[in-house]
C-alpha cells in the first residue's frame, strides 16, 4: 500500500513538472517553426518585426536566442534523465524516498536555472537595443513575469503565440 501510494505521488509529481515545463516552452511545446499567414515564421520573428530590428541586431538577437535555446534542449534532457530515474526507483522492490527527493530537487533546479537563463537572454537583446525598442521588448518582460503570455489555440496541445523565450 505504501508503495502505491509512492507511485501515485511520484506519478502526479511527474504530471505537474511535465505540463509546467510545456507551459514555460511556449509555441507548439517542441519549439518548432510556428504558421503565420501564409508561410512559416523561426521563433521570434513577429518580436523582431515590431521592434524594428536592423540587420545586425537581428544578427545578434538571433546568436543570442538560438543559443538559449540549444541550452534549454540540454536542460530538458536532463530533467528527463532524472524523471526516468525516479520512475526507475519508485518501481524497485525497495524504494528510496531521500533519493526520490535529491532527485526531485535537481529537477527543481533545473528549472531555476532555465528561468534564470531566460532573464539573462532578456538582458543580453535589451542591451543591442535602441530606447525606443527597449520599451517593446520591455513588455515581453512583463508578460514573461506575470506568466500571462497570449494563447492561441491549435488543436488540443495549443502553443503560445509571439516570441519564445527558452
């Protein structure tokens, strides 16, 4: 009884981490090329567009959310990893619960982490930027800290509209 109890526990653990970490993804959850009109926009396009980028702050905004990106897919990984471990130790015939909980505060770090990294990506455009498009992009701040980005729907997954912020 015990034992299924744990195994409820981590399994709603696992549910609660998954669906926050594809809230925090954005876009279509996998970080794909998303529809826009008739063709098909790379992340953060729509942003550029508003803000008025030039050639070579494109350049630059491109270098720095391409490699947010890259790290966040290391992160995630790892967050995957570790889920598979405790999936792997809640099936043994005896279960570690301290190890169940060092596994699920590495996790919580992880997660830390990526916000963390998402903030510094913040700051390293905002820095290439003129005042003026400091004030949009100052907006995607906001939205990013009250959580509140636009939805719009797509099928039953859904994916979050404007630029993506891994």
């Amino acid at each position: 009884m015990k034992k299924l109890v744990l195994l409820a526990t981590l399994a709603l653990l696992s549910l609660g981490i998954s669906l926050n970490a594809q809230q925090m993804r954005g876009m279509n959850g996998r970080g794909q090329m998303m529809m826009q009109g008739k063709g098909m926009m790379q992340p953060g396009e729509m942003m550029k567009q508003k803000m008025g980028l030039t050639d070579e702050q494109s350049k630059k905004f491109d270098e720095i959310m391409f490699a947010q990106r890259e790290k966040a897919i290391e992160r995630r990984a790892e967050v995957q990893k570790l889920k598979l471990k405790m999936q792997k130790i809640a099936a043994s015939e005896n279960v570690d619960v301290n190890e169940l909980k060092k596994l699920q505060n590495k996790i919580a770090e992880i997660h830390k982490n990526q916000m963390n990294a998402r903030l510094d990506a913040w700051e390293k455009v905002n820095k290439i930027l003129t005042p003026e498009q400091q004030k949009i992009w100052a907006q995607k701040l906001r939205m990013m800290s009250s959580g509140k980005f636009p939805m719009k729907k797509r099928g039953r997954r859904g994916f979050r509209g404007g630029m993506m912020m891994r």
